[in-house]
C-alpha cells in the first residue's frame, strides 16, 4: 500500500537499454518493410533468380569458352590425375587403357578435343558414361580434360 497521494508510475522511468531496443526495433521494422518490399524498393525473388541464372550462364560460357584452359599445365594437370584415378579409373583403367569404358588414348568415337572431351564427361554419352557435371564442377573437368590430353601426347 501506499498513501502518500502522489501517482506512483511516473516515478518508474523505463530503462534506457529497454527505450533503445525498442525504438530499434520500430526502425527495424521500417527498415525491413522498405528494403523488402517489392512495390517499395523493388525488391524481388525473380530478380537474385535471374542473377543467379546469369551468373551461373557465365561460369559455363567461360568454362566452355576455353576448354583448353589447363592444356600443358603441370599444376592442374596433376589435380587432374588424382580427380581421374579417384573418379574415373575404375571403369577406364588408371593408365586410361580402357576397361568398362573405352581406351582414351587412342582415336576417341565422339571426338578428342578438348571441347569434345569436355562434353563426354560433363553430358556422359549414351553407351553407359555417366554425366559428371553435377558432382565435380566445370573446373575439375577441365582438369581432367588436361590430364586425359597430357595421355595423349
Ligand atoms: C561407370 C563407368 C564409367 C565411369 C566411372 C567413367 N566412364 Fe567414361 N565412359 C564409360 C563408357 C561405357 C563410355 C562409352 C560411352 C559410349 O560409347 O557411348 C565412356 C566414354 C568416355 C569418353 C568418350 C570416349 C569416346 O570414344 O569418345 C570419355 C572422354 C570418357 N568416358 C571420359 C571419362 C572420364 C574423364 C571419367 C571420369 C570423370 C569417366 N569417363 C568416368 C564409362 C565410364
């Protein structure tokens, strides 16, 4: 109880750290609601799709672009190795002799360049090569393409 007359919660002064959070979280809002709002800002799922789309055209124009790119390299060349006995050994031979899948340093039915090569193995061809674009990436691949090429020689 109290009866000294005098209202009590004006006394209870809202702590600082609590005002702030709360502002905050007003302007946070506002923030939010702005930025994400597509009639506002004009921002928009289909826009980062059509970004990301594009971004992912380029990254394969350009690995197509040159798919020579890692010819000659040493580097690359013995990532490549690794990348084909861990992959692609198994069904053509570590030496690349052929095994289940065909010789790979001799003439080649779908075609020897590096383009040709390339599309082997990111699209795998009908008779039982699989496509491995998904699992290692155009950048492996032209890795393995060089290291198929340095067979080659
Ligand atoms: C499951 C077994 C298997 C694996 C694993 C495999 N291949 Fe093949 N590959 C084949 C078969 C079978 C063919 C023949 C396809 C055809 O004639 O249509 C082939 C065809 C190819 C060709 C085309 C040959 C030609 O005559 O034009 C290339 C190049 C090739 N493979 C490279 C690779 C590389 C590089 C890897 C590893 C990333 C790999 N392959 C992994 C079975 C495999």
């Amino acid at each position: 109880m109290n009866d000294s007359g005098i209202p009590q919660e004006g006394h209870n002064k809202i702590p600082k750290g609590w005002m702030a959070f709360f502002v905050g979280m007003i302007a946070f809002v506002l923030w939010y609601v702005a930025s994400f709002t597509p009639a506002i800002s004009g921002w928009s799922f289909y826009k980062l799709y059509e970004a990301e789309m594009k971004a992912g055209e380029k990254a394969a124009a350009s690995a197509t672009a040159d798919p020579g790119k890692y010819i000659g390299k040493a580097d690359a060349i013995a990532e490549g190795k690794t990348e084909y006995e861990t992959t692609c050994a198994a069904c053509h031979m570590a030496d690349a002799s052929g095994g289940i899948g065909p010789n790979l340093k001799v003439a080649l039915k779908y075609g020897a360049s590096p383009d040709k090569i390339f599309e082997s193995v990111t699209q795998g061809r009908p008779n039982g090569m699989p496509p491995f674009q998904q699992q290692l990436g155009n950048d492996k691949i032209l890795k393995v393409v060089a290291f198929i090429e340095s067979l080659r020689r």
